[in-house]
C-alpha cells in the first residue's frame, strides 16, 4: 500500500461524514426539537450561559434571619401577630372566682383566746372592745389558776427578800473571816430551782370592758381577780352594793366607772383602798356633795368627774385633796368666777374641761 492511499475505514468514515452534515442541515427543526442547545445569545448575538438544573437552597445563618425579621414590615406583623395571640389567650385564661372574704371569728373564739393568751403568760390584759360580756361570761375567767400565780409570785418575792438579807449578813461577817476559795459561794443551794419564773406565771392586772353589761354580780367575780390593779367597765350600772366587794382588792390603782349608779356613799367608801390614784366616774345620783366625800380618798392623784353638776363651792372642795395633780370635769356648772378662783390659787392644777383643755390651763400641752 503505497502512502497516497486511504484506508478503507477511514474512507468510510469520510463518506459518512458529509452525508450526517447534510442531514443535519436538512432538517433543523427536528435536530432543535430533539434537545435545547446549552447555551442562547442575547440581543447582541453574545453567548450566555444558562444553568436549567435546579439549584440546592442556600441554608441562612441565625443572624442572616434575625436581620431579614427586624425589617419594619416583617416586624410590624409580628408584633401584630404577637398581640393577637396574647389577647385571644388573655380572652380565653380561665378566670378563678373570687374567694369569700374570711369569716370573722366569733366573739367566744376571741374571748379565749384572750383567756389563753392570760394563761400562757402572753398577756395581763383581758380588754373586749368588738364583742360583748356579761357576768356569765366572766365566770370563766382561770381564777383559780391566778390565784395560785399570785401566791407563788408572793413565795418568790419572799425567798428573793430573804436571800437578799442573808447575802448583806454574810458580807459584813465576811471581813472578820477567811476569804473563800474561787468558785464557792456562801449560799447553799446548787443549781438552778425548779420553781416557774415569774415571767412564766399568768397575771391578770387588767380588766377593760367596753362592751356589754357587767352588773353588781358580775363584780362579785372580778373582785376575786388576785392581782387585778386597772378596771374600766363602760355601759355598767354599779351600785354602792356592787362596789363592795371590789373594796378588798386592796391593788387597784385606777378605776372607771363611767355609766355607775354610785352615791356620795360609795365615792366615800373608795377610802378603803389604799392605792387607788386615779378616779374616773359618772353616776346622775352624784351633785354637788361629791365633794366631801372626796376628801376622805386622800390617795388621789388624777380626778375625772363626767356628768355630775359641781359647782364653784364644790371645786373649793375638791381641790383640797392633798395629792391632787389633774382634775377633768365633763358638764360641770363652774362659773367664770370659778376657774378665776382656781387658776389664781392652783396654778399647778392640770385641767380638762369637757374632754378639752381649759384655755387658761398653765399645763396646757397639745395631746397626739
């Protein structure tokens, strides 16, 4: 085979070729229907490439989203969304009823624990002010529990008096003698005693009744009180007779009788308590006289006369007393010429007038 030759594949492939070119040029339309070319030209003729596979989504940062939320619109509607699922929860919250307001203990429940408080060393005070006691119900207060505190304050009071005494014996013989060792002691105890403290005992010194009706009965039981030293009964009509057997109560100091039926001779049976500084009284069976009988409780010291019709002789009389500090008269029948006399020849005399300061008062002192 000489080299101008052309092998027989080649010539093959040679007569093939423009046969396959001139097909293609035959029929365009089929060739352009058979596949989409790769790449289009724009209005100028230039080749751009175009991609008509599906791209994968991008996956956006966490700041990318927050920046693409605040945009004003994006976060109006959010907000908006936000108040319209926060109003539809707050329409739809289930709503607990109201609870009844708490029932007010009932005056039995206060009165004892009142008592309880007595008992308990808690209190010394049994004062009602919302509720309302008779007699009956003083009869339940713990008499005889007070009555033994008393006795064991007394014992200790006794004990305390003595070793007082024996400690100032043993000092002045201790400088004829020896002195003792370090950590003894002349007393001959040891240890702590086994007696209650006075702190632990019950004590009831104070009785204020404000509401409700005590009559002379119920004075039989609050006499027999051991300790009892300030007693107030309001709206309670008691009688000479009633009084009685306060009058061996040797402790009280102030008392307040405001709504009494009391007589000259009762005010002058209040003698026989010797410790008895503050009187506060109201009877319409009390004039003028009251004055007299007054000077024979010579332990005054405050005066409170509500109701009773004193007249310029009768504070003449009173103000005698010797011990006399402050004097309050409530719907007396003084005179100028009276409080004349007084502030001239009492100065130091504090008085109230009608629940006020007298204007002429050197005393006079604004209450809180």
């Amino acid at each position: 085979m000489s080299s101008n030759e052309i092998p027989d594949d080649d010539r093959e492939e040679e007569n093939d070729s423009p046969e396959d070119e001139s097909a293609t040029a035959a029929d365009p339309g089929e060739s352009g229907a058979e596949s989409q070319p790769d790449n289009d030209e724009d209005e100028l003729g230039d080749v751009v490439e175009t991609d008509d596979e599906e791209q994968p989504p991008k996956r956006l940062s966490l700041k990318e989203r927050l920046i693409a939320l605040c945009t004003p619109t994006k976060l109006g509607v959010s907000i908006a969304v936000v108040a319209i699922f926060g109003l539809a929860w707050w329409a739809t919250r289930p709503i607990e009823p109201p609870k009844p307001p708490a029932k007010p203990p009932e005056p039995e429940e206060l009165y004892a624990q009142q008592i309880e408080q007595i008992l308990s060393g808690a209190s010394t005070q049994l004062h009602t002010t919302t509720y309302e006691i008779n007699d009956e119900k003083l009869l339940l207060i713990p008499l005889e529990e007070l009555e033994k505190a008393a006795e064991q304050r007394r014992q200790n009071l006794l004990a305390d008096e003595q070793s007082s005494v024996d400690e100032t014996a043993a000092d002045e013989s201790s400088s004829d003698s020896a002195p003792l060792p370090p950590g003894s002691s002349l007393s001959s105890s040891e240890g702590e005693s086994d007696e209650p403290q006075v702190s632990e005992l019950p004590k009831l010194d104070t009785v204020l009744i404000d509401e409700g009706v005590i009559t002379d009965e119920g004075m039989v039981t609050i006499a027999k009180i051991p300790e009892l030293r300030h007693l107030r009964l309001r709206l309670s009509p008691i009688t000479d007779e009633g009084l009685k057997p306060l009058l061996e109560r040797k402790s009280i100091w102030f008392l307040n009788l405001p709504h009494s039926r009391l007589t000259e001779k009762g005010i002058r049976s209040l003698s026989e308590l010797p410790k008895l500084r503050q009187l506060r009284v109201g009877s319409t069976l009390l004039g003028n006289d009251i004055g007299r009988a007054l000077l024979e409780v010579k332990s005054l010291r405050g005066l409170h006369l509500i109701g009773v019709p004193l007249s310029d002789e009768g504070l003449k009389v009173i103000v005698q007393l010797p011990h006399l500090e402050s004097l309050y008269l409530d719907d007396a029948a003084i005179t100028e010429s009276g409080w004349d006399w007084l502030f001239q020849n009492h100065p130091q005399l504090h008085v109230h007038i009608n629940q006020r300061h007298h204007d002429r008062d050197p005393q006079h002192h604004k209450h809180e």
